[in-house]
C-alpha cells in the first residue's frame, strides 16, 4: 500500500467485517514527511542536519533588550526592555548539511540614570535571522518610553518582539512599579520592580527585562533574555 492511498469509507466483504492492519511507517497522509525530531540553540554553535531530513522549520527569534534603570527618587522607575523578533521559516534540507547558529545574547541590567541595553541579532546561517529589542529609559527620562521589539527577517513569517511598558518620571508617591519587559514569541517578559524590595525580573527565550525600581541610587532592571533558535526536522 502507497501512502496517501487509504480512503475512508465502509469495507465489506462476503464473508464479514474484519480488521485492517496498516504497515509501520505508512503515512496515511500522503507525501511520506512527519516530523522525526528537534534541537534547540541557546547559545552560538552549529547546527548538523541528521540523516534522512527532508525539510526543516527554522523558529529564530533575537534576544531582549534590559529594563531602564530607576531614577534617583523613589517616585522614579525604568521602563521596560523590548523583546526580540522573531523569523519562522520552512526550508527544504536536502542541500543542508551544517549552519551556523548565532544567539544574540540579552541586553545587561542598568542601574541609577542609565537606559538600558540592547538586545542583539539571533541567526540561522544567512538564510533567516531576528532583531534584538531595544533597551527601555530611566526613571529620570522624562517620558519614559519602553524599548522597542526587534523584528524576523527571512522567514515565510516576520514577527515583531513586543515594546516594553512605559516607566515613570516623578509622581510624588513612589508606588509606581517599573515597566514590564516585552515578550517575545514565547513569552516571558520579565516583571517590572517596585521600592520596596521586589527587584526586577530577567526575561526569558529572546523577551526584555523589566525596568529597574527608583531608591535614591536606583535598584537595577532585570536582564534582556538571550535568543533562541528552535528547529524542527522532517523526513
């Protein structure tokens, strides 16, 4: 029996019903491609196609850019880091044999009155690649905008990493909480601090950190998280 060749419909015979027993490794939808196996980059390597890989499907995604840091009041916090694009694309492997992987690595906590950091670019050889976010303000940044979410490059599908929550600059109180960090395709943008103790939180899988808490020297944001690349390996 072919692949693809089994109809459905009602079987019947002289001499009763009976049972269907269909080979192992038939694929009953046609075109014999199932997905066999996967591996994941989080840092720089190379990627090696296994034999009998027909196709792949390449998730590349750059990593996020770290919350501002608090200002030097307490009324005064960072805003969020931007998390990184995304690129997803299907490629046949059959000329594949090795890639190089490039993971951008996350943008660096920020203290007192400094922006964060950017993210960077995350690749899969030169046939896919993601921005990294931008890093968010300072708390003493007047308007404190969040970073801005890279964006994929390459793909059948170009996504943009979500902007950072806005900060704050003054307010009187201090109960502002730092920006949010933006997620990214996976999520897992990172919390944003608060004065009284909560420090920021790092983002995960390519999305910002959360913006960095105003106490007089300014508690530092959370950590841009690093890319990611995520392949999927059909045959």
């Amino acid at each position: 029996m072919a692949d693809g060749t089994l109809k459905v419909g009602t079987i019947t015979t002289s001499s009763g019903s009976g049972t269907i027993t269909i080979p192992s490794g038939v694929n009953l939808f046609g075109g014999g491609v199932g997905l066999k196996s996967t591996q994941q980059f989080t840092a720089t390597g190379t990627y090696t196609k296994p034999s009998g890989i027909s196709k792949i499907r390449v998730f590349c995604t750059g990593s996020g850019g770290s919350g501002g840091g608090g200002g030097t009041s307490d009324s005064d916090q960072g805003s969020g880091g931007g998390a990184g694009g995304t690129a997803i694309e299907l490629l046949d492997a059959t000329s594949i044999t090795t890639e190089t992987v490039t993971i951008g690595t996350g943008g660096a906590s920020a203290t007192g009155a400094n922006n964060g950091n950017a993210g960077a670019t995350s690749s899969f050889g030169s046939l896919c690649s993601a921005t990294g976010g931008t890093g968010g303000t300072h708390g003493n940044a007047g308007k404190v905008k969040g970073g801005t979410g890279g964006i994929g490059s390459g793909g059948d599908l170009n996504l943009s990493g979500q902007g950072g929550g806005g900060g704050s600059d003054g307010g009187g109180n201090g109960e502002n909480a730092g920006g949010a960090g933006g997620s990214s395709y996976y999520g897992g943008g990172g919390r944003g601090s608060s004065i009284d103790g909560n420090y920021a939180v790092a983002g995960t899988y390519g999305s910002g950190g959360g913006g960095g808490g105003g106490t007089g020297t300014g508690s530092p944001s959370g950590d841009g998280g690093d890319g990611f690349v995520y392949v999927e390996e059909y045959a």
